[in-house]
C-alpha cells in the first residue's frame, strides 16, 4: 500500500460524502461515523491523524491489500471517526480478528460512543490497543456495556526518531535478508513475538511475517552480519512521512554485544536515506534495557500506549 498523503484542501471538518455511513449522535455530543473504506477513512481522518503522525502510525500506516487467491475473504473492517460539532476529534480501525486501534483523543466520551458504534452492528473486538488513558477507557466501557472482563497486556512507548546518532565500536555490517535466511528468520520472529507479547502464538504468525518482508518493498527484514547473523531489524507501515521500525531481536547467545544498537541504527539511516523524514519504534515500558538502547541511537519518546485483551465471556 502507498502511504496516505492529504490533498490540498483536505479538511477534517467535512461533511459525510462518498464512502461514509453516519450512526447518529449515540446520546452523546459526540457522533461516530463509519466509513466504508480504508480510503474514505484516510480522507476523513487524515488531517486529524498527521497531526500526531508517530503516535497514529499504526492507522495511518495500515494496509489495504486483496485476499489472497483461494483463501476465504475477511469480514469488513471497521473504520470510523468521532465528530464533535463537525470536527474529527478521534478514529478507529479494527480489522477483524486483530484487536481495535484508537487515535489518541481529549474527549472522554469518545471510548464508550465507539463502543457504543461496535455494538450496533454487531462487532465485538477481542481486545484494544490506544493511547493512554484512552484504551484503558475503552476496556472499562466496553465492560459496562457488555459485562465483558478484560485483562491488561504490553505497555509500550512509541519513539521517534529524526537523526541518527552513530555507532561506532561494533564489528560487522548490516545487510537485508534473503530468502535462505528464510528459516532462521522464521526461529528468529517466533522468539521475538514470545518474547515480546508472552503469549502462545500460531506457528504461522511468525511465517507470515517473514513471508511480507521478504517481498516488500513497504515491508522488509535486515540482519547484523559480524561472521554470520547476530541481530534483527524490520521494516513496515510508511506513512506519509514515517516508517516504522521493528520487529528488533538478538538471539540470546549474541546479546549484550551492541549488535541490536548497531543493526537500529544502520536500518534507521538506510530508510532516512530513503526519503522518510522519520522512523518510528516501539519499546516494551516493561524494559529499560531496550528503552536505553533505542535512546542512545537517538530516538526520543512521543507516548505510551497500552493493549487489553477482553475475556471470553462465561456461558
């Protein structure tokens, strides 16, 4: 997918056209509407969104490919923002079955009106991942409206980062992966989300992964080469003008060597070298070693965001 660039003219305080499905004001002064495609959404929320380019990379930067041939087609996404007075004040995405993706938002009623917008067709996101406080208000509504449990998963601290700050000391090079690299990849990513999410995960999570960022060109995989492979950098979701950085994993026995340190800021160079004007990372708040690592390289912390997984609900 080509990053979402706005138009001249684009405006957030537009009127519903082409594309958009209003719900009605939900009882609120807030009004969710959805839209009907990724497009739409984009071009309705855009503005808003590029406002906080780093924080909303993940909508910004969300994908729009057909399925595959043969394989069964995905329930329609949900794609919406919340208006107060005309202006868009938040959005959502959730693509079924992944959890539902706030914007950040100062209107406290925003959460309950989405969830209020999921319930009316029938969506029920197995969990949420949006800015603090706003996903944890989300949980809390969605228990409210549904009886509905929830558990709190990763916090993590979204960086940014416009200027390298070079590595010196660490022997070897960086260089991209190729398809032989495929089946250590594949070891590698399935350490790294075990790691990282501290959740069984599908064998086949991992393989898709690799198999995206083997193809790119929007996607793609780097190792630290010293006399072999020791560390992992990706690439995925550009946005207008930003990219995000990850996954980042350094097999066990190759760790506390600097490889992580050098590998992030080669690949960060590389795709500031190619046009981006920014590379966004994620860092578990959960490890300062991380978080220390990415700051050395000279990425600084733009905000928190926070997942909950909803329970399954007794019967």
């Amino acid at each position: 997918m080509r990053p979402w660039r706005p138009r001249l003219g684009n405006t957030p305080t537009s009127r519903p056209g082409p594309g958009i499905t209003p719900r009605g004001r939900e009882g609120c002064a807030v009004n969710v509407v959805r839209c009907a495609t990724l497009h739409a959404f984009l071009e309705r929320a855009g503005a808003f969104l590029l406002g906080d380019e780093a924080c909303h990379n993940l909508l910004l930067g969300a994908p729009s490919a057909p399925a595959a041939p043969g394989s069964t087609p995905a329930p329609p996404p949900y794609l919406a923002v919340a208006l107060d007075a005309g202006l868009v004040v938040a959005a959502a995405l959730m693509t079924p079955p992944s959890r539902l993706v706030l914007s950040r938002t100062d209107r406290p009623q925003v959460p309950a009106a989405i969830a209020r917008s999921l319930l009316a067709i029938g969506m029920r996101p197995p969990g949420v991942h949006g800015p603090v406080p706003v996903g944890e208000q989300f949980a809390r509504a969605w228990r409210e409206l549904t009886g509905q449990g929830y558990e709190q998963g990763l916090t993590q601290r979204i960086y940014r980062l416009g200027r390298v700050r070079p590595v010196d000391g660490v022997p070897g090079r960086l260089r991209q992966a190729q398809e032989a690299d495929r089946p250590m990849l594949v070891r590698w990513v399935r350490a790294f989300l075990g790691e990282a999410f501290g959740e069984d995960r599908p064998p086949t999570d991992a393989e898709q992964m690799v198999g995206r960022r083997l193809e790119g060109p929007a996607e793609g995989l780097y190792l630290w080469d010293d006399g072999g492979p020791r560390a992992l950098a990706g690439f995925a979701g550009p946005t207008s003008n930003g990219i995000r950085v990850g996954p980042v994993y350094t097999p066990p026995e190759h760790r506390n060597r600097g490889y992580a340190r050098a590998c992030v800021a080669a690949l960060s160079q590389l795709l500031l070298d190619r046009g981006r004007r920014f590379c966004v990372l994620y860092a578990d708040t959960a490890n300062p070693t991380s978080n220390r690592i990415y700051e050395r390289v000279g990425y600084e912390p733009v905000c928190d965001v926070v997942d909950y997984r909803f329970l399954p609900t007794s019967v």
